[in-house]
C-alpha cells in the first residue's frame, strides 16, 4: 500500500527579509517564515561552516570514553571542566551536563556558573567546535541567561584548545534532573519546571562502573545492559571480542550475553544483555573479570581460527553506526 504524502505546511510571510537569520534549533520552525523546518532551510547555511564530518570530535580529551558515552548513552550526569587559561572573572566553574532546561546549548547562572548542554544538535560536522563555540559564549553571557545555539568559526578553537587534558575528566551520573536547580536556592517554574518533569519521567536509571572508563549500566522494564565505551583500535578489538566469545568468556556471568555493539564517535562499544535483577554493583565483578580476559585477548597476535572468524562475523553482523 502507497504511503500516504505527509500534508505541507503552509508557508507564512517570511519574518526576516533583511539582515542576519537567526539560528535556531534544527528541529524548529525556519526564522524566515518559509514554514520550513531551520535544518532543512536556512539551517543548511549554518550546516556548512565546518563541512568535513570529525568522526572522533573528542579524541585528544581525557577521558574520551566518557564524553562520548555522556552524549549517546546516559540520561543525566554532570562533569567538572578545567580550562587550560583558568577561569574568567566571575565564573566560578564549568560543568558539562548531558542535557539542560528547553535544549539549552549552555546556561550562565545568576552566580556566574557556567553549564554546558552536550546532547544538543550541532551546526557542523565537528562537534568539538561547536561546542567550543557556545563555552566561549556562555564565559561571557550575562549572568541568569541561556545561551543559544551559534555558527562556530571554522577557523575557531575546539575543547581540545580550551580544556586542560592533564586534568581528570569524571562524571556524575544523575538519577533525574534536580541538578538544574544549582544549590537549591533557585526553583523552577513554568517551561523549566515542565522541562523537569518531562525529562525526569524519560530519563532511564543508568550508573557508571568503576572497573573502566565509558562502562555503563542502565535498567529498563525488560532487562537490563551494559554499555561499554573502548578506545582499542576497532579491528583488533573485534579480533579479542570474537576469541572470548568463540572459547564462550565472553558474557558477565549466568544470563548474560554479549550481544553485538555499535559504534559511536569513532568509538566502538560492545553491549551486554543482562537479567533484570542484576544490579550495577553486580555488575562490577563480572566486568572486572571480563576486563582482563580482553586485555588477555587483545595481546594475542595469532591468526583467528575458523570458529573465531565465525564469532567475529556474527559479531560485524549485529554491528550499527550512531554517528
């Protein structure tokens, strides 16, 4: 059966005829009226400023696993960020966190901090820049003001020119989105206070392990994962996973099963099912355990045998790309 045409939206008179457009979210109506979604409009202008997509935007920053684990996987979590200049007057820190009220790309409190939204759309293929962009912006916004999304230079720093990679990088992981608030003297009301609740009854439970950076464990009505975030070089990872999985050492333990991965931001990331009662700290042990059988595997330098390629193949097969 044909698909039904999705009915157009009636174009309305533009709004801005002269000057600058301004940006807006990708997803949001086009500023000019065009009755358009921004991405598909004007938003192809802002899409150009960098137009070579960066496959791995936040390799060279510690704790690379984390970030990227931070943009795709986890609901909410907060980060401490150091500046390699220090901060600015009157900014007494910047924090990254997963997502902030209304989409926020940033947000300067009234006490001068500064937050930085990470799963916000980007307007080019470098997502470093772009997220250079709106920190610079925000260390000199006014006090009590969101920030809103930009048009990165493309000549402009990325976070690797702005954050000091000698300084450690570890996230909090957050059960809901309270942390908006600051210390409590603030309260939200409104569209903030409705962005709360929308996004604390999506928001998954999900905790970070202590056996390694980018592992995380997330709870959902029919089971349980674990995600795990790996810098090794992709095919000789894929080489160590298919040999544990071949010689059947490759799950967390009874009920577990290593069922594929996906890779994201460069990254690759395997994915554990796990029954519905095993808990994050039950998870620690087992991950542990697993850790060093890869580490085992992934020094091994002989060829794959037949059974090895087969698990390497069904592994490939169950393989998909994020970004």
């Amino acid at each position: 059966m044909a698909k039904k045409r999705r009915p157009q939206t009636k174009a309305t008179a533009p709004q801005h005829v002269d000057g600058e457009i301004p940006v807006v979210g990708a997803r949001e109506p086009c500023p000019c009226g065009s009755g358009r979604r921004y991405k598909a409009c004007h938003g192809r202008a802002a899409s150009h400023a960098v137009t070579e997509l960066v496959r791995r935007p936040f390799e060279g920053l510690a704790g690379e696993p984390d970030w990227v684990a931070l943009r795709e996987l986890v609901p909410a979590a907060t980060a401490r960020l150091t500046l390699k200049d220090g901060l600015p007057e009157g900014v007494p820190s910047v924090t990254l966190a997963t997502v902030l009220p209304m989409a926020w790309p940033a947000l300067r409190r009234d006490n001068g901090e500064v937050l930085l939204g990470l799963q916000n759309d980007t307007a080019s293929g470098d997502i470093s820049r772009d997220l250079a962009d709106t920190l610079q912006r925000a260390l000199e916004a006014e006090p009590g003001s969101p920030v809103d999304a930009g048009r990165p230079d493309p000549d402009g720093p990325r976070l690797q020119d702005l954050l000091d990679p000698e300084a450690s990088f570890t996230p909090e992981v957050h059960s809901g989105f309270e942390f908006w608030l600051g210390d409590g003297s603030d309260s939200a009301t409104g569209e903030v206070a409705a962005s709360l609740e929308r996004a604390n009854s999506a928001a998954i439970p999900t905790a970070r392990l202590s056996v390694g950076e980018g592992a995380y464990w997330c709870e959902t009505p029919e089971k349980n994962h674990l995600r795990w975030v790996m810098t090794h070089p992709e095919e000789k990872l894929l080489d160590a996973l298919a040999r544990l999985h071949s010689a059947g050492t490759s799950s967390l333990g009874e009920e577990t099963r290593l069922v594929g991965s996906f890779r994201a931001h460069g990254l690759v990331v395997p994915v554990w099912d796990l029954p519905s009662g095993m808990t994050s700290e039950d998870c620690e042990k087992p991950a542990a355990g697993f850790h060093e059988r890869l580490t085992e595997a992934l020094a091994s330098t002989t060829a794959l045998t037949a059974d090895e390629r087969r698990a390497r193949s069904g592994l490939m097969n169950r393989q998909i790309t994020l970004s």
